[in-house]
C-alpha cells in the first residue's frame, strides 16, 4: 500500500504526533510480534507492540484517541483468527484469549478497544472482563458487521495474517447477507459495545446505511485496504483525479451514514478538509 508502512514504535509516536498535527485525532494500532504460536499468546502480552505502543502514545502524544485491534490473526502461527482444533476455530476458546488480550490493552492505557474477530459472544465476554477489573471507562469499538471479503488483501499481506488453510467463511458474514448483519450489530449491541463498525465500506454501504436507521447508535466504517489501493493504483496510472476522487469516496462514506471512518487517508484527508 503506497504511503504504508509497518512502524517500531518510535516512528509511530512521531507518526501519529505529525497526524495529530495535520487534524486527526484517533489512531487505532494493530501489532506485529517477533514471534507467533499457535495461541496467538502475544496478543496479551504486556510488553507486545500494541501495548508499548500504548503507553509511548499516551506519554507523548496529548490528546490523541487511541484505539487497538483486538484479534488473534497476526498473533497466531496460522493466521487465523481463533484457536483452531482440527480444520475448525474454536469459538469459546478464542473468546477467553480475546477477552485477556483486550484486558491487556486497557491497562496499557487503551481508551476503546475494537475485537474484529468476528467470534460469538466476545463483546460481552470483554466487557466483562473489563468492568470485572476496573476499566469500566474503556470503550468498546466492535467489528459487528464485518464481511468476508477479498477487499482485505494488501492488509493481510503487510500484516502477515493470511490464513495458512481455509478461510474465515465460518465466523465472517456471507456478502450477500444484509438480515444476519443488522442481527449481528443488534447482538453486539445488547452486548455492551459502544460503537459498531461496517467493513469494508464501499460495497457495504446500503449495509452502513441500514444499521445507523436501525439502531441510531455510533456507527463507523472501515474503508479498507484494497479500496485504498484500488485508488493509489488507478491515481499512479493517471485514469483518476486522486485528491478528488479520495474525499467524494470519504464523503460517500459519511453521507450512508458513517459518524466516524476508518481509512488510510486519515493524515491526506485532514489536511484537505484544513484548507
């Protein structure tokens, strides 16, 4: 993804410092460990990526909104999203695992946590787990209706997460599906999550749209890797205006029915909107 990079977390101090500076002023982490297993047990560790990261971020970086991925994919050895027995990931299992790596985040210093996952039940299980240990004011930013979808290629790629066999139709929602979408947002939401998120975002946004009529709660959408890089791609060939065509995107995005968007045109998007 041009304009993309993995980041230590030095540079992503500095990185993040310089978007706040351009206007934005919420960043959401996700981590690379030096090593993986099959438990993915450096999601929880306390002296992982994402949780030093946290705290460089909240010593050094002043009201700046942090954010952090809660899943097992760049965590385990196969690149799945769970505790897998077999051919199958195990749902309560993984659940357990998600609920102490989101734990660890909120004691790093995390203000939403945000399980991507996509398993049964995790909302809850992390909202317990946090009230249960005084982080009652750690807000919940959930995956609620995240498609199975080739728009996350580049992502996998730049984050090692590809799953070594199969694929993630089991617990990710089929692109066909509105009805089981707007269940799942509902669930997550009785759940305790704060916000609920949509991705991808471009070809979902009738879904965007129906959830934030639905529900009327906090809704955000996650413009996703391949989508960015659909437009770089087709911006270096010279076939599009690029500043244009990213806020008409952004815009389009906003107007289904978006209060927040996740993108990687954060930092070029805010110093547009300030001129």
């Amino acid at each position: 993804m041009p304009g993309v990079f993995q980041l230590s977390v030095d540079e992503a101090v500095k990185e993040a410092a310089a978007a706040k500076a351009d206007g934005v002023n919420a960043v959401i982490l996700f981590g690379l460990p030096d090593n993986k297993d099959l438990i993915g047990s450096a999601a929880w560790d306390p002296d992982a990526p994402v949780q030093t990261a946290v705290r460089a971020l909240k010593r050094e970086v002043r009201d700046l909104l942090v954010i952090t991925d809660v899943c097992l994919c760049e965590y385990t050895s196969h690149g799945h999203c769970g505790i897998v027995e077999g051919d199958e990931i195990v749902n309560d299992a993984t659940v357990a695992h998600l609920a102490q790596a989101a734990l660890s985040h909120a004691v790093a210093g995390a203000d939403i946590v945000a399980p991507s996952d996509m398993m049964d039940g995790r909302v809850a299980a992390i909202r317990t787990t946090l009230d249960e240990r005084g982080h009652e004011q750690t807000a919940i930013m959930s995956y609620a209706a995240k498609y199975c979808s080739g728009f996350y290629g580049p992502f996998r790629e730049a984050a090692d997460s590809t799953p070594q066999f199969g694929d993630r139709r089991s617990h990710q929602l089929d692109p066909g599906n509105v009805e089981e979408a707007l269940r799942e947002v509902e669930i997550d939401l009785a759940e305790g999550a704060d916000i609920v998120i949509v991705k991808p975002a471009l070809p979902y946004l009738d879904v965007l749209a129906k959830v934030k009529d639905r529900f009327g709660q906090p809704t955000a959408a996650y413009h996703v890797s391949g989508e960015y890089s659909m437009l770089k791609a087709a911006a270096e060939r010279g076939w599009i205006d690029e500043p244009r065509v990213m806020m008409e995107t952004l815009i389009g995005i906003k107007r289904a029915g978006a209060d927040m968007i996740i993108t990687y045109y954060a930092r070029e998007a805010a110093r547009a909107l300030s001129r």
